[in-house]
C-alpha cells in the first residue's frame, strides 16, 4: 500500500525526504488555478519526483448538485463541465483517485428527503464516474462525521448511493476518524470491500497526527483493511498540531506498518 499526505505542495521536498508516495492535493483548488499558476505548480511537482496520486476537496463551494423541483438537468451540466476541467488537469498531475467530500455542497437542502437526495447525488456520482474513467481516474464517496455534514454518515449509506450510481468508476473510502467519530465499528469495512478503494487517517482522539503509542490503533486499521483488497493508497489528513513539519516526520516511520499491505 501507498503512503501519501493530504498537504500543500510547499511541502514536496520533505515528503520525498521522509519517503513518503505520492501528495494529496485539493481537487477543486487544481481546477480553479488560472494557466500561469496551474503551470507553476506544475512545475514544483514535477521537480519533487512525486505525483498527486489522490485528490480531496472534490466541489467548489459555489456548484449546486440537487434540484429539489425534480428538474438536476442543468445541475448535471454543471458538474460535467466542472469536471471534464478539473479530472484533465488532476490526470496530468498522476491523478488516480479522488474523494468526494465536500460536506457544505452535498448536505441535505431544504426541502428534499434523505431519499430523494440518494437519488440525486447518485446520478452525480455517475457523472462524476463517467468523466473520470476518461481520464483514467475514479471517484469515491467520502462517510463524513454528523457534526459535519447533514447526508452521508457511514460507508454503508455511501456505497448504497455509490452501488445506484451504477458506474465502476465509482466508489468508496474509508476516512478512520470519521468512522470513528460515528461509532462506526471496524470490523465492517470488509461488507463493502469491493467499493473500498482508498483510505484517510488522523488520530481518533485530536484528528491529529500518529504518534508515538498509537501502534495499537494503526494495527487495528491495517487488520480491517486486510480483505479490503481494492485500497491502494491511505493519506494522512490530519490537524498538524503543533506544526505540519513535525507531524510528516513524526508520521512516518509509523505509517509503515500499512506497507505490509
């Protein structure tokens, strides 16, 4: 399994020092860059060595993706050109998967049901799906914390959106804090193995950083993870406290233990 870390791009020298895989970078930040600054940042990712394998922060916080008049046509037109730009831009980068969160922009609007909103989102991901095959890319479904987002709050309510989507470009992840966070048992990630295709980590306590005493619970993930055969690759997304730098460091010598993967 690949290492990587959710982080900005002024952090590749040190990420490639500590070994790690691949960088993490914000999806929607990639396809909102103009032409001059898209290349510059091209350009320090290619001098690092290292690829942005993954992408998280899918949607910009202005698209809309329901209709709760019945009508998600020109939402769907939206979302496809939104992401023809972003996946061919995310592609060049080595881009191979990319999470959808993005808790403000999916969250349940007024006037809509928990059902309807499967609906809805589902033909999203579809979309999604379909434009990221393109590029050679999928997607996956985020479960996000109920303090953080109103829809979606487990991996088995995503893949069931995920499996109405019907597109084998789309899929699942598992974040461990918020599976944590939602008393979400461990032992269940193997019921939606074959959706399963990348993961998240940060402590379960702070959302910060692994450090030293923490082998317990990493060990707990690498053996949920074992008949989870499609995650290639698990990215700390964590709070970095006190500092960013401390926390790639301190990180990674304990992340190790997923390469057994």
């Amino acid at each position: 399994m690949k290492i990587g870390v959710c982080a900005p791009l002024d952090r590749l020298p040190l990420l490639k020092e500590m070994g790690y895989d691949y960088i993490e970078s914000n999806f929607s930040w990639l396809a909102g860059l103009n032409e001059e600054d898209y290349r510059k940042n091209t350009a320090l990712l290619e001098a690092s060595g290292l690829t942005s394998e993954a992408f998280n922060g899918f949607f910009p916080g202005n698209i809309k993706l329901y209709a709760p008049d019945g009508d998600q046509s020109p939402q769907l037109r939206d979302v496809e050109a939104f992401c023809e730009g972003a996946f061919a831009r995310a592609a060049s980068w080595g881009g191979k998967v990319a999470v959808i969160g993005s808790g403000y922009v999916r969250r349940i609007p007024e006037g809509m049901t928990w059902e309807h909103c499967d609906e809805q989102f589902a033909r999203v991901l579809s979309v999604c799906g379909e434009v990221g095959a393109k590029y050679g890319m999928k997607v996956t479904v985020e479960a996000l914390s109920r303090n953080e987002c109103s829809y979606i709050h487990t991996i088995s309510e995503g893949a069931k959106v995920a499996r109405m989507a019907n597109h084998p470009a789309v899929g699942m992840m598992v974040d461990f804090y918020h599976h944590w966070n939602n008393n979400e048992d461990l032992a269940t990630l193997p019921n939606n193995a074959d959706l399963l295709l990348h993961a998240h980590y940060a402590r379960p306590v702070d959302r910060n950083y692994p450090q030293p005493g923490d082998e317990a619970i990493l060990a707990g993930c690498v053996e949920a993870l074992k008949n989870c055969p499609h995650v290639e690759r698990i990215s700390l997304e964590c709070a970095w406290n006190p500092n960013i730098d401390e926390g790639i460091r301190t990180a990674r010598p304990l992340m190790e233990i997923f390469k057994s993967l």
